[in-house]
C-alpha cells in the first residue's frame, strides 16, 4: 500500500529544544481521497481541508523505561498547521554506557477540552530522528456507527461465553454502560463495565473493558471454595480475554460497512485497515435499554447452557475517526523492540 506524499523531509532545528511540524486535515471527499491512497498516490488537494482547533500531543517511549512518557502538545491553527516544542531526549539512556536509547514517538490528536474526544493515534514507529526531519501531516474522516452496524447483545455475548459467569447471569445495557448479575451455589454476584475509546499506539485495539463497579456476597456452600475476591479476580481475567474477542469483532464489523459504504473489496479495505489507516473510537454510547441473558439452555437432560449469540439487538454503538497515515515514520517496517503499553491505561488506573 502506498505511503507516498505523507511526510516530507525538512531541516531539524539545532539548540536544546526541537520542533515537531506537521498538518491536520479533514478528509471531505472520502472515495477520491482513499482511492488515490490504495493506488500509491499523493492524496487530491480538493479532497480536503485544514482542520483548526485540535489539540496534537506527542508521548514517547524509551527501552530503558518502557512506559508512556507525555511530552508537548500544541493547538493546529486555520491552514491546520502545527508546531509542537519538544525536549529532545537523552540520546544515552540505554542499556550501556554509550549506548544510544531507541526512543520513539507517538501522536495523539483530539478535540474539545479535557477529557477531549481522540481522533487518531500514531504507532511507535517514529525514531527521533525522522520526528525532527519530517513533517508530520495527517488526515482524518470523522463518522459516526449507524445505530444497526454497532454491537449486538449476541456479539456480547459471545465474547463472555468463556468467562466463568453464572449460567443464569442477566446483562443489561444502560446510558452508564453494562450491568451484570447473576447467582450460583450461594454467590451472588453483580458488577458494571463501561466501555471506553482505546488510545493506546496499540493500533489493534479500538475498546477498553473497564470494570466500574462491583457487589459480591458469598455464601453457603460456595463460600467453602472460593471468596468475593476470587471472583473479582475471575471477572478481570475474564474481561481481559473478553476484551481481545471483541476487538477483533469490532474491526471485522466495521471493514464490511466501511467495504459496503464506499463500495470497495473487503479485502482491499482489509489490507488497508491493516497498512495504511489508524482507527479510533471518539466515543461509546448505548443506544438503548435492554437486558437478555447472556446464556440459552438447550432442550436436552440436564440442560447444557450456550452463549445467547442470535440476540441481534444492538446494545453498544459510538462514533469512530479513520485516520492516514497509520504510520508517521518514512520506514514504518522498522519497527522498535518495545513491549506494547497502553497509553489508556497507563492514564485511567482504574482500568483493567
């Protein structure tokens, strides 16, 4: 896939400090914008425009302390223009005495004021080096999930099939998230999750799993095996594998509306998902108020439960920004031996 005219050489400025420049754009003509990306070419002038007043924010990372490190941020002005004053880091922070540091850059665009509403994420793969001699343009499609193409409650419930909760377990989807609650040998157990946009430069995870709250009574004779601590624990890894499952859902599910839109390949828009583009959700909302069991017990003796898969009542739907480049590096193949932080999680303890 292409990345040609995404990042343009230019001089780096000498002294202590250094600038990071680029542009933010608004794709206003998706299918000529897309199309000339997918053939390699420079995106079309009349396909876009500036985007003013979002706030771009560089974090970076270093393999001597491997978490998010927030560094400057700047607002883009009228032609979309930023200019972001940077401390440049300690080029001998490594592993060594001498050893230079592999020190890498993420970008984070918002809107609004705080907690602002993300619009794109940049992988890992910009160096220091292409950071001070590139200018860093991006171009983003705001859209909004239509009410049909969001999660379902069967989609919801398959990704908590194998999560160890009671087989009579009622979900409900409210305006402040997940409502879970269910009871088994003497234990009762009830928690939230709320569902939050991903901001992390792991570009493939769109939706984090929090655990909100959480009201457990153990009793006889469950409360010879285990305790409202163990299940909580059971809950979190639960969640957690749960998480991934619906990521991958998630994406599936948008690359065929995003396929069906602009009546391209599924597997063009696949490879480009992949390659060219960075996904993120703005926001998540519930569009309405509904509980369904999270198991369906067959017809058999003893009745054997089963995910509540066919439930198509879409429970979880939220506004999303496609956003090009996905890398900012001019050799995104180079990619840094850093194992993946999240950048969500490191700034929400309360996350999973």
């Amino acid at each position: 896939m292409g990345e040609t005219g995404t990042a343009n050489l230019r001089g780096g400025l000498p002294g202590p400090w250094d600038t990071l420049s680029g542009h933010i754009y608004r794709i206003t003509d998706p299918l000529p914008f897309f199309l000339s990306i997918l053939d390699g070419q420079v995106p079309p002038a009349q396909a876009y425009q500036p985007w003013s007043g979002l706030e771009v924010r560089t974090w970076s990372v270093n393999d001597l302390f491997p978490i998010p490190f927030p560094g400057g941020s700047a607002q883009t002005l009228t032609d979309g223009s930023f200019d972001i004053t940077q401390t440049p880091p300690n080029p001998t922070l490594g592993s060594g005495a001498g050893q230079p540091s592999d020190i890498r850059f993420s970008l984070l665009v918002s809107e609004g004021s705080f907690p602002y509403r993300p619009l794109y994420r940049s992988d890992l793969s910009l160096s220091v080096q292409a950071a001070e001699t590139t200018d860093l343009n991006v171009w983003l499609l705001p859209a909004s999930v239509d009410v049909k193409d969001g999660v379902s409650a069967g989609t919801v419930s398959g990704v908590l099939n194998n999560s160890g909760l009671p087989g009579n377990t009622q979900i409900t989807a409210s305006p402040s998230g997940l409502a879970f609650a269910g009871s088994d040998s003497g234990a009762d157990v009830k928690f939230g999750i709320s569902i939050t946009p991903d901001t992390s430069f792991d570009l493939n995870t769109f939706l984090d799993l929090r655990l909100s709250s959480w009201d457990i009574h153990v009793g006889w004779p469950a409360d010879m095996c285990t305790n409202a601590d163990d299940i909580v624990a059971e809950i979190v890894r639960g969640l957690q594998d749960a998480g991934a499952s619906m990521n991958t859902a998630v994406l599936a599910k948008l690359e065929n509306v995003f396929a069906d839109t602009e009546n391209l390949p599924l597997s063009t828009v696949r490879t480009f998902f992949d390659t060219d583009a960075s996904l993120t959700f703005m926001d998540v909302t519930y569009p309405t108020q509904y509980t369904w069991p999270l198991y369906t017990f067959t017809n058999t003796w003893p009745p054997v439960a089963v995910a509540n898969t066919t439930d198509s009542t879409v429970v979880v739907t939220g506004d999303i920004c496609i956003g090009y480049p996905r890398h900012l590096s001019r050799d995104p193949s180079k990619l840094p031996v850093l194992e993946t932080v999240r950048l969500s999680r490191a700034l929400r303890p309360v996350l999973l």
